[in-house]
C-alpha cells in the first residue's frame, strides 16, 4: 500500500519542489487587504506541505523566495537565449511544472540554478542585516597572520544553504531514482556558491602602507553562479541509479568516464533536439526567434533554425537608453526605438 501511494504521489513530489517559481509569474494572487498570512500561503498553488508551512512559520522570507524565483527565471533565460530551449516563460508562466519530472539536462540546470538562487538571496538578506536571528559568518575571526585578519563581515553562506536545503528538498525516504537525481543537482546549485566565494580585504596602516588587512568572504554577483552552471550543463553526465539491498548509488551510465564528482549536474534522459513545439517538455519550437545569419555558433540560423528557412526583415526595435543612476541606489532608463535589420526562423 505505501508503495502505491509513493506511486501516485511521484509526479507531485518531482513538480512541487519547483513549482515554487511560478509564484515570479503570476498575477492571480490579488490579496484582500485584510488577507491573514495563512490566507496567503493557501493560495500559493502546487507548494508542498513542507514549503506551505515553511510560508506559515517564515512568512518574512516570503519577499526573498519571490525575489529568488524571478532571479531565477531571470538568469535561465539569460544563459539560453541563443539556444533551441531557451528557457522562455513568455508562453506559459507554469514552464516549469512540466519540465523537472522529464529527467532531461535542461531540468538539471533548472534544479542547480533555482536552489543556488535561494541559497544566494538568503545569504545576501542575511549579510545586510534584513533577517532576525540571522548574523555575519564569524566563524573565520582569528588572530593576525601573514599580514592580514579574519575580522570583517563574511557572507553566512551557512545560513543560505540551511534555508534553501529546507524550503526545496523534499521529505522522502523512498527515494526514486529521479528524486535522487533532483536532490543531486539542488545540492550541487548550492555548493557552487560555497565553492567560489571570494576573499576580499581592507588595507591599514599608516598613509595606506597596508601593513595589516582585515578580510571577509563574499559571494559573487550571481551571473557568475549562472555562467558556471551553464558550463557544468554542457559538461552534465548521463547517469544510472545502481540499486542495492539497503542503499541507491549514482553511477555515469558511460562507465569510461572518471569518477563522478558531486559537483557534476546530472540526468537520465537524452534531450530531444526542441525543432518543434512540444508543450509537454515546456518546448515551443524555434519559429520565428530571432538568429544570426552571420555566425557559425549556437545563435547561427542554420543551427537555430534546425535547417528550416529563415527570412531577414527590417523591424521596429524597443532598447534602454539615456540611463542615469540615481543616488542610492538605482537606475532609471527611457525606451527608445530603432529601426534595424533582423533575421528570425520560419
């Protein structure tokens, strides 16, 4: 009987952990002013139990898991704007309740980047001070050495992974073999971030000599998180969950590789090559995007294009211009138009 049920719920436990980012899409949630927290977080659909509770006992970190989510969309649609799947929201705000139970690459990236948003934006919360009963990493102050001093505000990436880890990773001990692949890719999204934190450091001394430094860790902005996830996705490996009398392992289905690292994205299932709409897999084809007739890489129109014609024309084009920075701290651009010649696919 338990089986049965773990059955009948998988597709709900391999959607929900991501179905958290459709709240950067969506414009039903119109609250009444008067709205209780509970009424709230009733209303965020397709959450799981634990992520409904977390809003009821965390209901401050609500603007951050939002906020995470855009960033999230954001930087996927970044990172694949010149590919066939380009991670495009503008079809349907719900692209990622359909993709993450497919297995694919694609839904490995989506896992890594999504858990890394969180982690990140809950570390940056912390770090400036917004969130209660959360501090500075001190756990680096020690004494001078080598010129320089763990003393200043390290960023308490600790905290951000504790929270994220919380908020996404579902709750099962049964655990399926693309569960556990999820799993992976959530933890590797937030090991990228420990992994590439920064040293930086404030001279002291007498007319600037630097005799001593006091220095912190700090995370990088977060395009680097997504440019380095976006290489671990062309890098991922294919892999097989082996099955033993108590325990699973992650095994790379090509056994010629080297040893698979817990920093590798991972999948099970080979990508289709997304030529043509597939709502099924959150895929819209690649009619009518826009290409470059002139390069020989990924945005090329004879690869973007899937080798169907494409027709050049001259268009109305909407950009950002005469910005100007505002003190403090934002920036402010008009919208101006242009004409120019663009290329897309039939």
């Amino acid at each position: 009987m338990k089986f049965l049920c773990l059955i009948f719920l998988l597709p709900h436990l391999l959607n929900a952990s991501l179905s958290w980012l459709s709240i950067a899409k969506n414009t039903n949630l119109n609250f009444a002013p008067n709205s209780t927290q509970k009424q709230i977080c009733d209303q965020l659909i397709g959450w799981t139990s634990v992520q409904k509770k977390f809003c009821y006992e965390h209901f401050d970190f609500m603007d951050l898991v939002y906020k995470a989510a855009k960033t999230t969309l954001s930087e996927c649609e970044t990172q694949f704007k010149s590919r066939r799947w380009n991670c495009s929201t503008s079809h349907s705000p719900n692209i990622f309740n359909r993709l993450p139970e497919s297995g694919l690459r694609e839904a490995s990236f989506i896992y890594a980047l999504s858990s890394a948003a969180l982690t990140y934006t809950i570390t940056s919360a912390c770090s400036e001070g917004k969130l209660a009963g959360c501090s500075c990493d001190k756990s680096k102050q020690r004494p001078i050495r080598a010129g320089y001093q763990w003393s200043g505000c390290s960023d308490n990436i600790a905290y951000g992974m504790a929270v994220a880890e919380n908020f996404l990773d579902p709750r099962i001990k049964n655990k399926l073999n693309l569960l556990i692949v999820n799993l992976h890719n959530f933890e590797t999204g937030r090991k990228l971030i420990e992994k590439n934190m920064n040293k930086q450091c404030k001279c002291h001394g007498v007319s600037g000599s630097c005799e001593i430094k006091t220095c912190w860790r700090s995370m990088p902005s977060f395009s680097v998180i997504g440019t380095k996830l976006k290489e671990k996705y062309d890098a991922a490996v294919q892999v097989d969950i082996e099955k033993r009398v108590n325990k699973q392992r992650i095994i790379p289905r090509n056994r010629a590789l080297k040893k698979l690292s817990k920093s590798d994205l991972i999948y099970i299932k080979n990508s289709p090559d997304f030529c043509r709409p597939n709502p099924r897999l959150a895929s819209y084809g690649t009619k009518d995007r826009i290409c470059n007739k002139t390069s020989r890489g990924i945005d090329s129109c004879d690869l973007l294009c899937c080798g169907r014609p494409y027709v050049t024309q001259l268009e109305v084009v909407t950009y950002k211009c005469n910005c100007t920075f505002k003190w403090c701290c934002s920036v402010t651009c008009k919208e101006c138009k242009k004409i120019q010649e663009v290329t897309r696919c039939r």
